[in-house]
C-alpha cells in the first residue's frame, strides 16, 4: 500500500527575520525586472509609468534594489489589458516587422504569443512570452523518447501541443526569426518538457518519456477526438501510475466519452487499429505505427466493463494507478464526486500549479490540499485588499498580508506587466515556515458575477449554493453554468445543468432548486431582501443533452481557441447568444 503525504504546518504569521529576508529577496527580483524591462518601448510610453519615469529618470543603474523598489511601488500605476492592447496588435499585423515589435515589452523578440481562451466573453487577450526558447535550447537535452510501442507507458498526459508559427521580417522583408501562436498551458507544457516547436515533426511518431500515447495525439484538435485517443492509449496500457490533465472536468469528460464509446475501442485495442474521428487524418500514421495489436488486454476490459458498470472502475482497469494530478479548485471543485466515482476512493487527487496565461501565480504547497499554492518567487506578485479602495496605497507586499484576508493579486513580470490587475481574489491560508512565503487559495474570479439593479451573486456563492445540493444530486452532475432567466416575472438565477444520464432518476432532484435558493440567502442578504420584495422567483434547473458542455467547448476552438483540453465553461455566461444557444440544447426542466 502507498504512503499518503503528511500535511503541512502553516504559520499564521511571518517571524521578524523570515518578514526581512523575505522583503529583501522580493525587492532584488523586482529590481531585476525593473532594470531589464526600463527601455522598452511601452515603459517609454505608458501613461500609468509616467511618475516612475519622472521619479527615476537617469537614476535607475544607479540605484539599489531597496529604493528602486521603494520607488516602483510608491509611483507605478495599476495596468490592465487595455494598457498593453495597442502595442500588442503590431504582432497581429501582416507582415509583422521586426522593428515594431523589438523590446517592446521585454527586450528582444518574445518565443511565445499566448492567448486567453475568453472565458468572459469578450475577444482573446495576447500576451507575449520572452526567453523560453533561448534557455530551453541552452538546457540539457531535450525530453528522452522513444520509437518502441512496447515500451512500458506509466502515465496518461493528456495535454495539447500545437503551435501556430509566425514569421518575423525585417526592413528588407527577410524572416529573421519565428514565435509562436499557442496557449500558455502548452508553452508551460513545453518548457517542462523540453519541447522545442522546430523538433515537432521528428517527433510526432514517438513516446515521450513514460506517456501512454504517442507525441502526435498532443496534435489532435477536435475536443471528443482527442479525448478519445488518449482514453484509448490510456487503456491500452496496463501499468498505467499516473493521470496528468489540466482539469479535473476534463478527465471526467474523457472517462464519459470512453464510456459511450467503449466497445469500439476496446475491438481497437484488440485489432491494433486507429478509430475513424474527425481531425485524426493529420496525425493518423504517427497513430497507427504506435499502435500494437493487444487481445490479452482487449479481454481483459470486455471482463471488466465499461467505466460506468462499477465504482471506482479506474482502480481495477488501472491496479497501479496511484494519482491524478489536475486543478480541481475552485469551479473544477464540483467535478470531484463524479470523479471519484470513476476513481475510486484510494487515488489520489494532487494539486497542479496556480497560474493565468497572464503570470504563474503558485506551486502546489500540500498534496493532500487541491486548494493551496505557494506564491512564486519568479513573478513579484502584490495584494490589493479588496475591502480597501482600488489604490496602490491599499496594497500589501508578500510580508504584509494577514492570514484570513482575502486580495485581489496584481503581478508585475519579466514578461512585461506592470502591475497588472489579475482579477483573481485569493485568501491568506497562512505562511510556510521555512521562508515565510504566504500560502494562497482561490477564492473566486472579481468581474465573474450575477448581476441585477437589486442584487449581485458572486461566483464564490454560487459555487457554494451548487455544493449545497444533496450528494445524491452532486455526483451526477458533469458541467453547469448560470444565467439572469427572465422567462418569467419575477427574474431569477437561471442554472443549465448536464448530468452524467440525462434521463436517469436522480433522487432528491427535485428539491434542488430550493437548496439553492437557501443557500443563497444564508450567504447573501441581498438575495433575501430581493425574495421578501418579490423581484427574485426561485432559480431555475434546465437539463441539457449529454454533450453539450463538450460541444460547447468544441465551439469555442472554432472561434479560434488554442488550447484543445485547457476550454472552460464560464460561470456566468457572458453573451445572449451562448444563453440561446443552451437553450436549444434543454431536453427538460426540473
């Protein structure tokens, strides 16, 4: 049997001598990001630097870490994207000319241009990331692979890793370098890797390290396809250890369409064949040439079953699966009982980073915790009080923070952000008590929200008021989101819910729209003083089709996504045409 991990000790406070140590090592990396990113073109230009400019003209060499710091917090600005937008649209031009876009938010040219998956509705934001490449390529060499389909495939690593080139010219229109158009997820993905985009193609055929699929199924960019041939290298192998999946719903999403599909893939397995899914083709013989023919194992799942025929069915399909390593925080926290009904009760569930496309954020600080990060040293991260004015003097440093308190986290990086307003509210757990880091967890996102002219619902209470719904209820629910539903006078919260069988009966069903709604008004005044005035009805329940949150997901790549397995459904859904388009796909109501 495994060993658990010990839980780890908080602080509730930082000692004297850790508050100082701690306060120097963040004054010297935020004067090394400073220094190098001072004579860029958007710190030459941005309005919301010019103190900074006025106050350290000509002095910035010359100055020590603690009053280059001093100065930076007490002059720069707040910025949000719309600081950074016009600058980063020359990177969007055709041609795209090296002389607009040299050190223009770091120096140099940057290896990466992520985009945001637009969660909120709104275009994709672009940010570019400098000198991934340049010390991937000066590291050791890159991630040990393997042509041989025998090889012994210990971990499912379901991630995307495509890439979209784009050339860079110079004055006499000669390409001078190329960066690349992705997610933040796959550069992460890379940099750990060692996955240099320009060795992709002699790769495609082949395992990296201990992964049950071949390097080409990162390459798939329909939704359900991707899914798919990674549940089905997955199965494939029987000495399976690990799971690595960006989310928690995602695995879900995988263990239910290998569920519908269950017999095909099984007849795979044994035939050694690559099933005929849409978006396949481009990848298809890198597939078929890592794919052996495996009765035995084929015989062995027919015994088993398919994934919903029994309880913790991963455990026996798996007997060596030890982990899955996903976020489920936050949202993804209501993922975890169907989950676990596909995992059983002695895998472990581990914590991935904290991170945006924006900035890395955390490392996982306590395994046995999903919600708990410790504060990187690699970005200077910054806490605005959200119970104080929106104003550099409301913010606090790393050695400030209160444990109990709730922040909204502003970054400064080496990637060219000043002071940038994440959005993301996080609370103080408590500080690590071998250098006095703050310990982080996720509260909520600050603009996601439910909205009238009487009351606002935040996506912290509705996440709770969903938790709040019978077990019964909760381990049958795949995807949700929400919505103002003004079908009817008076308006209310509107949820559209899929379940794991749309037509299966769930009991306790049919009180949930009620548990909400007293889950609401315990945790939202607002929400009673609207039900006692009648301009707030009980919240609504419409079931959509098994699929829909997939499809939709698919629907967002359409338009342009990057990131196939990193797609997530809004809390709140922020356009009218994505609520038409649930809509559509109701099939009853509770």
């Amino acid at each position: 049997m495994h060993m658990c991990p010990q839980s780890k000790e908080l602080l509730s406070s930082i000692p004297p001598p850790l508050s100082e140590q701690l306060r120097s090592r963040t004054n010297a990396l935020q004067s090394r990001i400073v220094r190098a990113n001072y004579n860029t073109q958007f710190a030459h230009i941005a309005p919301e630097l010019a103190d900074f400019r006025h106050a350290t003209a000509g002095f910035v060499d010359g100055m020590d870490d603690d009053a280059l710091s001093e100065s930076f917090r007490s002059t720069v600005h707040f910025t949000t994207y719309e600081a950074y937008a016009p600058l980063v649209a020359r990177f969007s031009e055709k041609p795209c000319k090296e002389t607009a876009i040299v050190h223009l938010f770091a120096p140099g040219l940057p290896d990466f241009l992520v985009e945001s998956s637009a969660t909120s509705g709104g275009l994709a934001k672009t940010f570019p990331k400098y000198n991934r490449l340049s010390t991937m390529r000066s590291s050791a060499p890159g991630s040990w692979e393997t042509a041989d389909p025998l090889w012994r495939r210990t971990t499912a690593y379901v991630y995307y890793f495509g890439c979209e080139p784009v050339d860079v010219e110079n004055e006499n229109d000669r390409s001078v370098a190329t960066m690349y158009l992705t997610s933040a997820s796959v550069v992460n993905r890379r940099i750990i890797l060692n996955l240099d985009p320009e060795q992709d193609e002699e790769r495609m055929g082949t395992f990296i390290l201990n992964h049950a699929a071949p390097y080409a199924a990162g390459f798939i960019k329909k939704w359900w396809s991707f899914l798919l041939i990674h549940a089905l290298f997955a199965i494939g192998s029987k000495s399976l250890r690990t799971i690595s999946v960006a989310f928690i719903n995602t695995f879900v999403s995988m263990m239910r369409h290998l569920d519908s599909e269950f017999d095909m893939i099984v007849d795979c397995i044994a035939n050694g064949t690559i099933p005929d899914l849409d978006g396949v083709d481009e990848v298809r013989h890198y597939l078929e040439s890592s794919m052996l023919p495996d009765p035995e194992r084929a015989a062995e799942l027919r015994r088993l079953g398919r994934p919903s025929s029994r309880p913790g069915w991963c455990s026996l399909a798996w007997p060596n699966l030890r982990s899955i390593t996903c976020i489920a925080s936050g949202i993804f926290a209501l993922s975890v009982p169907l989950a676990r009904s596909f995992l059983g009760s002695n895998i472990r569930i581990r914590a991935r980073g904290y991170g945006s496309t924006e900035a890395w954020i955390g490392s996982p600080y306590n395994p046995l915790e999903p919600n708990q990060f410790k504060s990187t040293d690699k970005n200077v991260i910054e806490f605005l009080d959200v119970n104080k004015s929106s104003r550099i003097s409301s913010l606090a440093q790393l050695w400030q923070v209160e444990s109990g308190k709730q922040y909204e986290v502003v970054v400064t990086t080496g990637d060219g952000l000043w002071r940038y307003r994440l959005g993301d509210v996080v609370e103080i757990a408590g500080f690590d008590a071998t250098d006095g880091m703050p310990i982080l967890q996720f509260v909520e996102r600050r603009d996601v929200a439910i909205r009238t002219t009487d009351f606002m619902v935040t996506e912290k209470e509705l996440r709770a008021a969903v938790s709040s719904i019978a077990p019964g209820v909760l381990v049958n629910i795949v995807d949700w989101t929400t919505t103002i539903d003004d079908r009817h006078i008076p308006a209310t919260i509107g949820f559209f819910v899929e379940f794991a069988d749309e037509q299966a009966p769930i009991p306790d069903l049919a009180r949930a729209p009620q548990d909400i709604l007293d889950a609401l008004s315990d945790s939202n005044k607002n929400v009673t003083w609207a039900l006692d005035h009648e301009v707030l009805g009980k919240p609504t329940i419409r079931v959509v089709r098994t699929g829909t949150f997939g499809a939709f997901r698919q629907m967002k790549l359409d338009e342009g996504g990057r990131g196939v397995g990193q797609v997530k459904v809004p809390v709140v859904l922020p356009k009218p045409a994505y609520v038409a388009w649930f809509s559509d796909r109701v099939v009853w109501e509770v």
